[in-house]
C-alpha cells in the first residue's frame, strides 16, 4: 500500500514537472510608459489649442505646452490631459463642441473626420494646421516638429525630436510575429511589411518575421503560413489577446500551437493605445518592449 502511495506521488510530481508552462509575458500597459517632457524658454504663439491630429495633443503636452490645450483627439490618452476634453468622441469631430472652447489653433491630420468638420471650422477664421499622420517610427520625428511649428515652438520641437534619434540596439535573431486579432469581429491577421509594428521591431533590433515575408501590412492569418515563419514570440495588443479569451484561446487558433511562441507560451501584450500611437511615448517603448521579448524568448 505505502509503496503504491509512493510511486503514484511520484508518478504526479513527475507529471506535474513536465506540464508546467510559463506565463504569457503581460502587459506593457499604457501607464508604465511615461511621457518625456522637453524644457525650453520659448513661449508659443497659441493660448488655447484644439489638438484633432491623431497623438497630437500628447506632443503637446511633450513639447511643455500641455496648459494651453483646451481639447484633445480621443488618441492621446495620457493621464497629463485627463482634464483636457475630448473633441471626437467615437473619432467624429464635434464642431460645436471645439467652436465653444474658443481655439485660436486647431490641429488635424488626413484622418480627421468627417471632412465637413474640418471645412466648417476653416470658415470660422479660426487658425487651422494640417500635421501628418505617419506610421512608422521614424517619421514621428518630422510630426513632432510639425507640431512644435504650429505652437511657433521650434527649439522645443527639435530637443523632443531629438530622442528618437539617441535610441540604439543591438541586432537579435529573436523571431517575432505581430498579430492583430479581434475575436470578437472575426479577425486575424498577421502583420508584413508597413504595419507599423515592424517599424518598432526593427528599431530595437528584433526580426518581424513577418514583415520579412508578407509585402502587405495586414494578410489573413493561416496555420501554413505561422507554422512556415516559426516565431519565437508573438507580439499582440492587449485587447487583442483578451478578445481571443487570454492564451488559452489565443493556442486554439490554427497554427499557433505548431510554432515555438505558442509550444513556449511566450506572448507579448501592449496596450492598444500605445502600440501604434506613433507619438513621443514610442521611444520610450522600446526598451521595455525589447526586454518584454528578449524575457518571453528565454
């Protein structure tokens, strides 16, 4: 009896030291990414500012001039401009809403919606700035710039700009795949070249292997093609992986359980709003998104 009891403990120990699995690697959240703020002597030129541009008002507040917002687009989600209204609610401009809070500038990019917002606030003689919207990092200089112009902020702009230029890594052969999945809505898809990720990837010196392979930004997501790229790490944001029910649900898609990320587990999550905001909280991604990956590879 008592070495039946003993065999069947070990039986278990041995059963439960073979199954054990590592966490998903989880979350780099919106909060733990601060946002960097430049001191300069300039003053700029506008007092109260609506910021429509995608991130655009994050810049602002980057810049140094975050007191003199008076609204916001729903992008910038910093806890800096929780007192700062919202003026596009559901991406969709309110011009009464901007008009009450009296702007002498407005900031807006291609994205700005809907159009006839954008041409009934350029009648009101308000002064109105077209910024550009890239998605890729190393373009979020050029916007940051952009903005400092407009505020008539340029040494500002330039020292802001700056940051992303004294960001350096190492190159590493960890695998990565970013997928965008929403389970919620069906959708799953694998980022290639141009999704924006890869552009957060290569800068910390990881290997998107998908943008190695697909030529368009966003390609459905099918078992041959994960199994053929091997990841070692998939990078997701976190809504995304929530929408799917967590790892769990995450290892039942097709082809994720036949790849090295999902037989290891090792899953990357950042916050929606940060991952491809664009914006000065990039640069500070980076290393902890590199340490995020280097940490879920191991």
């Amino acid at each position: 009896m008592k070495k039946t009891l003993v065999v069947t403990l070990i039986s278990t120990l041995l059963v439960s030291g073979c199954t054990t699995q590592k966490s998903v690697v989880s979350d780099i959240s919106e909060t733990s990414i601060a946002l960097p703020i430049v001191h300069t002597s300039e003053s700029p030129i506008a007092q109260r500012v609506v910021a429509l541009a995608n991130g655009s008002a994050e810049i602002v507040a980057a810049l140094g001039y975050g007191h003199v917002l008076v609204g916001r687009d729903v992008a910038s989600t910093i806890p800096e401009l929780k007192d700062v209204p919202i003026d596009n609610p559901g991406h969709a401009i309110s011009v009464e809403k901007v008009l009450s809070q009296n702007p002498d500038l407005i900031l807006f990019d291609s994205n700005s919606s809907p159009s006839s917002a954008i041409q009934t606030l350029r009648t009101r003689g308000v002064r109105i700035v077209k910024i550009s919207n890239p998605f890729n990092l190393t373009a979020v200089a050029s916007k940051e710039k952009e903005v400092a112009s407009a505020l008539g902020t340029p040494h500002a702009g330039l020292a802001l700009s700056e940051q992303i230029s004294q960001s350096s890594y190492p190159k590493s052969p960890i695998k990565v795949a970013f997928l965008y999945v929403r389970g919620t809505s069906a959708i799953y898809l694998i980022g290639g070249k141009g999704s924006g990720a890869d552009s957060l990837l290569s800068a910390i010196g990881m290997r998107d292997v998908g943008a190695e392979r697909l030529a368009h930004p966003f390609n459905a997501m099918t078992a041959e093609e994960l199994i053929s790229m091997q990841p070692d790490v998939l990078l997701l944001m976190t809504k995304g992986l929530q929408s799917v029910n967590g790892i769990e649900g995450l290892l039942k898609l097709p082809g994720i359980a036949q790849t090295p990320a999902g037989k290891n587990r090792a899953v990357v999550t950042v916050d929606d709003s940060l991952l491809l905001s664009f914006g000065p909280r990039s640069v500070a991604l980076l290393p902890q998104l590199r340490a995020a990956i280097e940490k879920a590879s191991q």
